[in-house]
C-alpha cells in the first residue's frame, strides 16, 4: 500500500512539476533531469509491499517542492523608496503702521508692504523649483492704492556642481536679495537703490550663474530688466553682475566682505540703465556695519544721460540674533550731478526686538526717518513707523 500511495502522490504532483519547469529561467532549463521514478505495474494480484528504495525518496521531494514553488503566489515587488519630490511652505511678511508727522493733515495707514507664500519643491538633489506669489500695495490708473496679489518667483535652480547654480525664469537679481542677506531690516523700507528707482525689483525674469565658495560668491545674470515679472516692452535687456570675497581668512577681519555690483542696460535705444555699486560690510553677533557708494547714468523718460551719485551707510548694534537692537542709517544722495541745489540727506534711528520662535522668526521694529534739502537743510519728510517681520 506504501508504494501505491507513493505512485498516487507522484501522479498529481507531475502536472504542477512540468508547470513549474515551464516558467523556470533559462538556466534552470539546461540543468539535467532528475532520474525517472519507477512504478511497478498493477495487476490483479496483490502484491506484498516492499520498503521504497532511497533512490526513489529524493525525485519525489524535489517534485513535491517544485509543485509547491509554482502554487505559491507570486512575491509583491517592493516598492522603491524615495524622498522626492519634498515640498514646503513657508511665510514671509512685513505689516506696518505709518504715521506722516510732517505733513499738516495727519496722514497715517496700517499697510502690508510685502506678503510672500513660498512654496519649494526640491525634484532631486540637485533641482529645485520655486513659485511665490506676493500681496503688496499698489497704484491702479486712478492712483487709488490697492493690495494686489503679483508673482514674485517661478523659478527652476539647478545645482550643476557643487559651487555653482543655474537660476531660470522669474528669479532673483544678483544685488537686492544678496544686501537682504546682509541687512535683514528691508522690513523698514525699500534698499539704497531699490529706493531711488535705481534697481526695479528683488527679482526678473531671466537666466542667471552663481558660484559660491567659502570665500567667494559671484552672480551674473542677462534680464528683461522691468523688474519684478512684469512684461518685456522691447528688445532691449539688463545685464548683471555681483561679485562679492572675503580677503581675510583668519580673526576679526575675516568678518569683513567686499562686493561690487554692475548693471548694464537700457530702458530703450539710447536710454541707458548703467548702475555700478560697491559695498563693504562687517559682522558679528553684536555688530552689523556697511557702507556702499552708487553711481549711476540713467535716462528714464528725457533725452538727456542724468548722472546720479551717493553714499548710504547702515549700522546695527544688538544683543545678539535674537534680543534687543538699535538701528541707524544716514543716506546722502545728489539725484541729478549737473543739479547743485537738489541733494538730499535721509537719516533714520530706531529700535528692535528680535525673537527666534522653533523655526520662526518675529521682528518687531519701530524708528523714525526723516529727509532733508542738504544745501538749506529744508525738511521734506518725517515719518513715525512700527513694523513687524515674521517668517517661518
């Protein structure tokens, strides 16, 4: 009966066994074939049943198991993990109350003068998209003042080194981002240049190289040269560049950068828009020092070239990153060099409190400016404001 039972088991498990030599791979098809099992015939006389020999056991259990393999389900391909894309989301805004103490009817407003949602995706370790959009005031055709959502980045980054970064699209300009890094007190107004009309916008449309290294950091870029995304008018483009090193490697002076900053282009044909600025700064936890020299040759409406000069100088006195603070500024600009009568001396004084919240951070900053006629020191304008920067 042992044999009987044994002949059966190899019988319905011969099927399963040919089918999962079907599938095999190819390999497993050129191994040689396992001896052929013997069967005693059957007949009408039962016969005494005799102990299997070994030789039998061994292509019964391979066909066992291979009839098994074949049964079982197929394994769930483990699915490849990866970290891309990663998306975040951040804030960053400028609210203030501004009270005008100089003009005779009082005017004062709450405003937002800057309101930037970042999103950023990093697509690899070495590309990065960013889209911000941004609520600031602006002046309709009826010169009424609105808060307006505009687009402030639509960039694509690509880190094709380790130093050195392509920037595509609606992006940032080599110089205003780079001082924002420096001053983190464009909360209180627009920069030196920005302020004069000189440099439309933090950011154009336009393709750009930036190499950074650890002493180095050089930015250059070809714009539409409008300024914050707005639309090319003519074929005409802006052509930047910044360079900015640190000659000292070692002690305090090692915390002293230099930089110079070139733009090159034109409102329209022989409308030039040539800006050249440089810059030296200082910092330490409970210092911040620069000072920066302009010159430009603009022509934005007339015919005729207006050269344009002047010095801003910024200091900060604090705790440290966080804490308490004192700001001072004095800006001296001559707007027009043929002019004699028409320059103007800014100066601005105030205090701060900076706090560090997990991974945000919350500027509270109140100061006064003021802008005098430098030749018979006039006053033109005195302002009371309280701003706020929060960012996280």
């Amino acid at each position: 009966m042992k044999r009987l039972a044994l002949t059966a088991i190899v019988l319905l498990t011969l099927p399963a066994a040919a089918l999962a030599q079907a599938t095999a791979n190819e390999t497993a098809t050129t191994a040689p074939a396992p001896a052929p099992v013997q069967m005693a015939a059957l007949s009408s006389t039962v016969i005494a049943p005799t102990p299997a020999p070994a030789s039998e056991s061994a292509p019964v259990s391979a066909a066992v198991a291979a009839a098994a393999e074949a049964q079982a389900p197929e394994r769930a391909a483990t699915p490849v993990s990866s970290s891309f894309p990663a998306v975040t989301f951040g804030i960053l805004t400028f609210l203030q109350y501004q009270a005008q103490l100089h003009e005779s009817n009082g005017y004062n407003a709450f405003d937002v003068t800057r309101g930037y949602l970042n999103i950023e995706a990093k697509l690899s370790d070495r590309i990065r998209v960013r889209f911000t959009p941004d609520v600031r005031p602006t002046t309709d055709a009826s010169l009424n003042q609105n808060l307006a959502l505009r687009l402030e980045y639509a960039s694509l980054d690509v880190q094709t080194t380790d130093t050195i970064a392509i920037m595509f699209g609606l992006h940032e300009m080599p110089w205003l981002a780079f001082e924002e890094s420096v001053n983190r007190y464009r909360v209180v107004g627009p920069f030196f240049s920005e302020r004069l009309g000189l440099i439309p916008g933090v950011t154009d449309l336009g393709v750009s190289v930036k190499r950074s290294t650890e002493r180095t950091d050089i930015h250059v870029g070809i714009y539409n040269g409008e300024g914050q995304g707005r639309a090319e008018i003519d074929k005409y483009k802006s052509i930047d560049g910044r360079a900015t090193f640190r000659p000292f490697s070692e002690g305090e002076l090692a915390k002293v950068t230099i930089s110079g900053f070139y733009q090159y282009g034109w409102y329209a044909k022989d409308r030039p828009r040539n800006v050249a600025i440089a810059m030296g700064s200082y910092e330490n936890d409970n210092l911040v020092l620069t000072a920066q020299y302009l010159s430009a040759t603009d022509n934005p409406f007339v015919a005729v070239d207006i050269e344009r000069r002047g010095f801003s100088f910024f200091g900060e006195g604090r705790q440290g990153p966080a804490g308490w603070a004192v700001i001072g500024g004095l800006d001296l600009f001559d707007p027009d060099g043929s002019n004699d009568s028409d320059s103007q001396r800014r100066l601005l004084i105030g205090g701060a409190h900076w706090s560090q919240i997990s991974r945000a951070r919350l500027g509270v900053v109140v100061s006064l400016e003021q802008t005098h006629q430098t030749a018979n020191s006039q006053l033109l304008s005195r302002r009371l404001l309280a701003q706020t920067h929060i960012e996280f």
